[in-house]
C-alpha cells in the first residue's frame, strides 16, 4: 500500500486530532449578549433600513459625508443610547424611527443635496432615536458590554453596507437602482409610520 | 510523505485514539498560574476593548507607541499587589471611562505626545491590572499569575501596535484615506461603547 500524504497535512491533522476544545473559563453571557446586541439592529427591520439608508445617503452626499459619517455617527447614537439607559423618555420613539426611514429613504429617493451641516443635523436627529431604543435594552441585557459591543459593530456594519450599495452612483444605472431602493425604504418606512400612529389598529 | 506499509498508518491510528484531552485550564499542572495570569485577560471583553483600542491608538501614533512595550506591562503589575482593593464599580466605570477617552482620540486622529500616550496606557494598564487581581485566590502564586500576565500584555499590545501600523501603512499621511477613516471609524464605536457603559455604571 503507497499512500501520498503532504507532510504539512499530515501534521495539521495531527495536530487538530490531538486537540480538544478549549476550556478556559467563559465570561457568563458574553455569547449570548453579543449575539443579542449583534442582532437587535438587524432584526428590527425599521432600523435596519433606516441605517442602510444612512450610509446610502453619505456616499451620494460624498465627501466629507461619506467619512464623517462612519465616525461619528456611533457617537450620537450613544448620546440617545444613554438618554435609554438612564430612561429618560423620547417623544413618540416609534413614530420617530418610521419618520427617519421615510426621510431618510426619500433623500435617497430625491437624491437631496442639503448643505452638509443640516445633512448632519437631520442625521444626528434620528441617530439619538435609534440609540434610544437600542440604550434602553442596555440594562436588561445578560452582559450589558457584549450587548453594546455587538449592537454598535451591527450599526456600524449596517452603515458600511449602505455606503457599499451607494458607491453604485458612480453608474447611471447604478443610480437609477439606489433611488428605487431609496423609494422602497421611504414606502417600508410609511407602514412602519402608518403602523406607529395606529393606523391600522 | 510516503507511507509505505499499513503499520505506520496503524501505528498513527493508535496514537490518535491514545490522545488525552487537551486542558486550556492547567491550574493544577507546573506554572499553572503562569497561564492563568496569561489567560485571564484574554477572557474578558473589558480587557480586549481596551487593550485593543490603547494598542490601536498606539499603532496610529507611528514610533512614539514603542514606549508602550514597556510601560503596559509595567502598569498591568502596579496595582496587582494590592488585589481587590478597588470595588467592581470603580474599575467598571475607570474602565469606561478610559475607552470613551481613548476612543475620541482615536476617532479624532489626534496626535497625542508620547507623555500622554504613556501615561494614558498606564492607567489603563493600571485599571485592568487591579481587576484581573480582584479574581486572585488565596491559594494562587501571586508571582506567577503577574508574569503571565505581563507577558500577554506585552504580547498584546506589541502585536495590536505592530498590526495597526502595518494596517495603516506609514506612508499613507492622509487622515482621509480609507484606512486611515476604518481606524478611525472603529475608535468612534469604542468611544461609544465607553459612553454608554460609563452611563450604566452611573445609573447602576
């Protein structure tokens, strides 16, 4: 019998088969609050579009939107998060995270040109809202740091895939799609709205 | 390699199947305190936002960071003696403090002097080091769980510094530059990391 066997894989067979999984003591809900916190943007599908819209907006805005953004934007959102932590009470919360995908996608929709500022300040608006309702989950959650870590890199990451989608307006066609998906998360954020004021009720 | 008869492959079978369970958790072995005091800090979030972030900042300031190779793991062994002399609170809230501090400037790209850098390093080393030897036993070797974990400080910090410049490219002077905005981005999510944990501790 002649069998051909790499030296490196055999080695790394070895090595994985002489293994057993690893033991050291686990920090208590550190999985389980990252996995919440990662999944407390996504899953709210009014936040989700909202900050997909954000980053779609900064990469047709350009710069210094496209980069500011991304910086700052974990920051405000914070100051809302805290304003939640500490249960200090929004103005209609729902009603205000439905207006901000219907503003927000509508921008994209119209593609709008504010002066950067106002841009910001519309953005950081709806920024402190969005941290609010993720700020007030904070304290019930079993590891409040991993919760936190999980929902700011979820936002984040949410940010990064709208400016990906964004960087199609460097297309005409490509523009064409972003304001039809800008249309779609204004529509989405109406029933969110609609939904919010007991439309439907 | 060439296996040429089915005794090698048997005799590789049975080494296989006489393996022993691998242990992360060697207490009980020689130097097993050692590796606890290595091991400790890699298992708490607090201590990987924080030394990631001080090693990140460091590895932004280009040269002025080499400083910390030393002054980390010197600061991780200050306060060890004294064990749980601070109260859980105080450490949580010094500690969410340090990463809103840490994080700004990281977002803000700013060029901290080397005094301050060490100095801010230091008193994260300090803060982290007073709360992993709040979890020392009576029983644990003191001696050993410090040079454990200086040795994954000085690891850590050294690796995340060395990484962060090669990330950034020293030649890339840009504060704009994509690689420049992704280190910059993920010190403004440190920043608010901090921001809100400095405010649930308060509230707490």
């Amino acid at each position: 019998m002649s069998l051909r066997v790499p030296r490196a894989l055999t080695t790394a067979i070895v090595s994985f088969a002489l293994t057993q999984p690893a033991l050291a003591h686990e920090q208590a809900g550190v999985a389980g609050g990252l996995v919440s916190g990662l999944l407390h943007p996504i899953t709210g599908i009014d936040h989700l579009i909202a900050m997909v819209a954000v980053g779609i907006w900064g990469a047709q805005l350009g710069a210094p939107a496209i980069w500011i953004l991304p910086i700052t934007f974990p920051l405000v959102m914070a100051v809302g998060g805290v304003l939640g932590v500490l249960h200090v009470p929004l103005p209609m919360p729902e009603v205000m995270i439905a207006v901000s995908a219907v503003i927000l996608g509508g921008a994209v929709a119209a593609r709008l040109r504010p002066p950067f500022p106002a841009a910001a300040f519309i953005v950081a608006i709806f920024a402190i809202f969005h941290g609010h309702a993720h700020g007030a989950e904070l304290p019930r959650a079993v590891n409040a740091l991993a919760y936190g870590v999980g929902f700011v890199t979820a936002t984040g990451l949410l940010h990064l895939f709208g400016i990906t989608i964004g960087t199609l307006t460097r297309w005409p066609a490509g523009e064409r799609i972003i304001q039809g998906l800008g249309a779609g998360i204004a529509g989405i954020g109406c029933y969110f709205l609609a939904q919010g004021i007991g439309a439907f009720a | 390699m060439k296996l040429k008869s089915p005794r090698a492959l048997m005799a590789t079978a049975m080494l296989l199947a006489g393996a022993n369970a691998a242990e992360a958790h060697i207490v009980a072995a020689r130097l097993g305190d050692f590796y606890m005091g290595a091991m400790h800090p890699l298992t708490d979030l607090q201590d990987v936002v924080l030394w990631t972030a001080t090693g990140m900042l460091a590895g932004t300031l280009g040269a002025k960071g080499r400083w910390l190779i030393l002054v980390f793991p010197l600061g991780l062994l200050v306060w060890l003696p004294f064990g749980s002399a601070l109260g859980a609170a105080s450490t949580q809230l010094a500690g969410a403090a340090m990463m809103l501090a840490i994080g700004m400037l990281l977002a803000a790209a700013a060029q901290v002097p080397t005094l301050l850098l060490c100095a801010l390093a230091f008193a994260v080393a300090m803060i982290r080091g007073a709360a992993n030897a709040a979890d020392l036993r009576p029983e644990t070797d003191r001696l050993l769980f410090a040079a454990g974990l200086a040795c994954v400080g000085y690891g850590a910090i050294t690796l995340t510094m060395a990484l962060t410049a090669v990330f950034k490219r020293p030649n890339s002077d840009s504060a704009t530059s994509w690689r420049a905005i992704a280190l910059r981005a993920l010190g403004g999510w440190v920043a608010a990391i901090g921001l809100m944990m400095a405010s649930l501790v308060l509230a707490s």
